[in-house]
C-alpha cells in the first residue's frame, strides 16, 4: 500500500479523469487521464497530468460575478463540462473544458455549498448544502432540483453508482452515512466515532473499504465497509482537505491546506 498515495499541497477539492474506452469519445481538444483540482485561496481551476506536470489554468475568479469561494469540483469529460460549488456566492457553476471560460450559473439560493459529484450516466449533479442541511441533485443545467436527504451539516459526499447507494460525511460530528441513491430511503450510519472532522470520502470497490481525510486528527483512515477496525494510512500530515482515489493504479491524491 505504500505506493498508494500522492500529496498535493495548498489545494481544496480534487477530481480524477482516466484514458478509458468511455473518455476516448470525447470531444476533441479536451485531454483524458488528467487531474483536476481548485486552488481556493486565488479562486483558480487547474488540471494537469496525474504527476502534476503540464498544469493548465481553466478559470479564475475572474470569470464568475460575484463574491469568490471556489469549493467542491466534479468533471464530465464526455459531456466537455465542470462543476464547482461557490460559498461566497452560495451557487453552483458550469463551464466547458474546452479552455473557453465560459461560466454559466445553474443554481442559487444555497447557504454553504461545501462540494460536488456527477452522476454521467443520468446527467445528474449532487451536492452538499452545509447549512440548509441538506443534500441535493439537479439535471447538468440546473433543472429540476430535489431533495435527497436531510442530514445535519452534510459536508464531502460521494457516489457509488454501481452499488446504488450516495455516501457522505458529517462537518464536524464524526460520522459518515450512506442512503440509497434513487430516493433517498434505508439510511445507515456507515462510520461513527471519527475523532476529528471528515474532510473527504471516498469509495474502493474493489476491497470493499472507505476511505476518509481527518483534518483535526491529520490523518487519512480507512475501515472494511463490513465494519472491524479504523485504519490509518497516513498520519502527520499537516491540513488535510479533499480526497480522491485512483483505484485502478492504487493510488491516494490528496490535498493538504
């Protein structure tokens, strides 16, 4: 497992974009097998290779009106779009990848949008609204937006597609939580006790493990989602802040704020 990681520093929310047969239609000009990720201090999108060479601004904040909060990233490369969550201006974002900067706003009157998945195959996006207590799912234009489940504080969420289900993480409680993804219902405490707050979740399938960021702990932790013991994976880290899992290659990208 020792191979199992890469550090990224001074960053916020990460997404990982793989060459597979599926990306290999996309439209041309936008690269597969790339790494996304938000720099929050400056309100900047980048992506580069998964080494981090050939990085590549996307937009700034001077794209998006408004008050700047950048958090919260998901990627469709086949529909050639991104998504990004706002905290300053409480919306959610869409641009192209095409390089083009154009930004087009698809939802307000959120309170904290903390982050962001896709859902490609049902054009979908889903979010966490920290402060209203809720998570959310609307089509890729913002259209019909709908409740999924009320939790308190929900933070850093992630979906299991294959398995039906969405999982997340509570702000500062110490749980992470899981409900099914068509409607919400069976919902069950996956993870309790977390001494610190999680700040990332994230799903391998493929041993049937869950993986999460504690930020106060500086740890990245792990457990079997049939339950036994918390792992650590990595320990004295210094802020970390967003997760994400390549699970082909076995690795570990993180951010440390």
């Amino acid at each position: 497992m020792k191979n199992y990681a890469r550090q990224l520093c001074c960053l916020c929310s990460l997404c990982l974009i793989f060459a597979t047969g599926a990306v290999a239609a996309q439209e041309p000009g936008i690269p597969a097998g790339k790494l996304y990720w938000i720099d929050r201090g400056p309100d900047e999108i980048y992506r580069s290779d998964f080494d981090g060479a050939n990085p590549e601004l996307l937009l700034n904040g001077d794209d998006v009106p408004g008050s700047n909060e950048f958090r919260g990233l998901a990627v469709d490369v086949n529909a050639g779009v991104l998504f990004f969550c706002d905290n300053g201006a409480n919306k959610i974002f869409r641009a192209p990848l095409d390089g083009t900067r154009g930004v087009t706003e698809i939802v307000t009157g959120l309170a904290f949008p903390a982050d962001i998945t896709a859902d490609p195959k049902a054009a979908k996006i889903y979010w966490c609204d920290r402060d209203r207590n809720v998570i959310q799912r609307a089509n890729y234009d913002g259209s019909n937006p709908e409740t999924v489940v009320e939790t308190a504080a929900p933070y850093f969420l992630t979906l299991d597609l294959a398995g039906g289900k969405l999982y997340w993480g509570d702000f500062s409680a110490g749980n992470i939580a899981r409900v099914n993804l068509t409607d919400g219902s069976q919902r069950e405490t996956v993870v309790s006790g977390i001494k610190g707050q999680t700040r990332g979740v994230a799903l391998d399938p493929v041993e049937n493990q869950i993986y999460w960021v504690n930020r106060n702990d500086k740890k990245i932790q792990r457990r079997d989602l049939a339950g036994g013991e918390i792992e650590d994976i990595y320990t004295e880290l210094d802020t970390p802040h967003g997760m994400v899992l390549d699970v082909v290659s076995r690795k570990i990208y993180w951010a440390d704020t």
